[in-house]
C-alpha cells in the first residue's frame, strides 16, 4: 500500500505541486478556449494570450514562492 | 534535409535525454546506497522489477494513445506538460536565485545509507525485502517522470520512438559513469539541466496546448524554439530579479 500511496504522491507531485500555478494554468487553457468557441475571436490571439499568459503565471508562482519564503524567514 | 528535424525532433529528443538524465542520477544515488550497504541482489532484483513495471505501464499506455484523436491528445498533453514543464522552471529559477537549495546527491545518498543502516536486514540467502523495496521505489517513482516526459514530447508529434530512444541514451550514460566512479554523481549539473528542460517541456506545453485548441501558429514548428527562446529569456531576467533582494540583504 505504500508504494501506492507513493505513487500517487508523486504524480500529485508531478502535476499539481503549485497550487496556485496549476489553477492559473487551467483557468488560462478554460478561458483561451471560451474566447476562441463562444465568444469566435481569432485563434492566433488566443495564442498570443495562452504564451503571454503563460509566461505571466510563471513569473507569478516564482515571485509568489519567493515572497512567501522571504516571509517565513524574516 | 526535413526543417522539423532541427526544430521538433532534435527538441523531443533532447528533452527526453536530459530529463531522464536528471531522473535517473536520482535514482542511481538511491540504488548505488542500496548495493553498496545490502549487496547487489536486493539492488538490481528492486531495479529490474520497477523497470518491468514501467515497461508494462509503457506497452499498456502505447496502444490507448493511437485511440484518441490528435487534436484532443496534443490538447491534454498541452496542459499537462505545461503544469509539469512550468512547475520543473520555477523550481530551477527558485533554485538558481539561491532561494531553494541546491539538489544534493551526496547528502540524499547519506540519508539512504543512514536509513538502510537503521533497518533490520534479513538473514543470508533470503532477499532482504526492505532493501529491495527501497531501490524498487526510487526507480519507480523517478522513472513515472521519464515515462511522462517520453510520452508527452513523443506522442503530440508522433516521436514516441526517438523520444524514447533519448531516454534510453540517458540511462546508459548514467550506468556507464555510474559503474566506472562508483558513487554519486554530485557533479551533474542538476540544476542547469533541470532549467533547460523546464525551458523545452513549457515550449512544448504551449505549442501543443495552442494545436489543441486549433491555434495556426505562424511558421507552425518554427515556433517552438521561438517559444522556448521566450521562456528563457523570462526565466532568466526572473532569476537576477528575485537574486537582487538576496544581494542586498547580504550587503
């Protein structure tokens, strides 16, 4: 059972380490989609969102993480 | 000669090498403790074990990838190498910045050999299960990561086979250094390799994330290196930002 268990710790892991990074992520992917299907605006921009998007929410979590080591340390 | 050889192919491969290169240190620091401390059997029955285990999880997984239509495959992958590849980056800036410790071979190879040494060992002619255990899970759960990465950079281009031969190379480069040095190999610059690859894997990440979705980039595979150019060069102005308050703290 504990190998198991570590199994499935390390695709948690693997994908979801970054609460805030993964939520982002998603939301990003959801709402490039929304843009694109409902709201039928030109799917190059929707790719300009998702790589500035992307980059954006990298910044962000590193930032975040950062801060908050920053914090606990001082 | 074919362009895309120099702008996916060449990626998905190197990707794939220097990934499980980074995987399999990991994992050889746990398996060297093993041998060293419990003898060999325990070692590589756990090793071969858990590479039989990922060689099945390979050919299971393989065959349901070609099922599913491409679009809705580069989607899914998309987004999961860019969870994966984003999070391996953010570590490596945090870890570049002086923010995160460095990753210690040396020092995790000690902690193994402590914890091995605490436990019981089982009597001569038996496998001694606890150590085998150990080095079965060290090359299970580090090999799931080369596994992912095989899949993710081979499957949205149609490069299962070259992604996994990468993969392959970095397991014989790591065995052959291994065997000769005979302990951890705490000069593989695991950081730099781990910040390169997170470059490539959210390049990827976004280039398919964006075919999913039915986006024509300009210059279609051209775009990738442009992409991981971009990532870079983020990462890197992030890493002397976030360096900066540490230098002043210092002074």
């Amino acid at each position: 059972m504990s190998v198991i268990a570590d199994v499935l710790r390390e695709l948690f892991a693997m994908f979801l380490a970054d609460g805030w990074l993964t939520a982002g992520v998603l939301l990003l992917v959801a709402a490039i989609a929304v843009l694109i299907g409902a709201f039928q605006i030109m799917p190059l921009l929707g790719g300009v969102v998702l790589l500035i998007g992307c980059l954006a929410l990298l910044v962000g979590a590193a930032g975040r993480e950062a801060k908050r080591r920053s914090a606990q340390g001082s | 000669m074919d362009p895309s050889i120099w702008n996916v192919t060449a990626p998905a491969v190197g990707s794939a090498f220097f990934a499980s290169l980074v995987e399999v240190v990991e994992a050889f620091t746990i398996v060297l403790a093993v041998g060293t401390l419990r003898g060999w059997r325990a070692a590589a029955t756990g090793t071969v074990t858990a590479l039989g285990v990922l060689a099945a999880l390979i050919a299971l997984l393989g065959p349901l990838l070609g099922e599913i239509p491409l679009q809705i495959l580069q989607l899914v992958i998309g987004i999961l190498l860019l969870l994966f590849g984003m999070g391996w980056l953010r570590k490596a800036i945090l870890r570049a910045a002086g923010i995160l410790p460095l990753h210690d071979e040396e020092a995790i190879f000690s902690t193994e050999s402590a914890q091995l040494r605490g436990s019981g060992v089982s009597g001569q002619g038996t496998l001694d299960w606890m150590a085998t255990m150990t080095a079965f899970k060290a090359v299970l759960l580090e090999g799931l990561e080369v596994v992912f990465i095989v899949i993710a950079v081979g499957a949205g281009g149609g490069l299962l086979w070259p992604a996994s031969l990468g993969a392959l190379a970095a397991c014989l480069v790591i065995l052959a250094v291994g065997i000769v040095i005979h302990k951890p190999l705490a000069r593989v610059p695991e950081n730099t390799l781990k910040f390169a690859v997170g470059v490539m894997l959210s390049a990827f990440g976004t280039f398919w994330t964006g075919e999913g979705l039915g986006i024509p980039w300009p210059g279609q595979d051209l775009a990738l290196p442009v992409f991981a150019g971009l990532f870079l060069g983020v990462a890197l102005v992030t890493v002397s930002v976030l360096r900066r308050p540490l230098a002043e703290l210092a002074r």
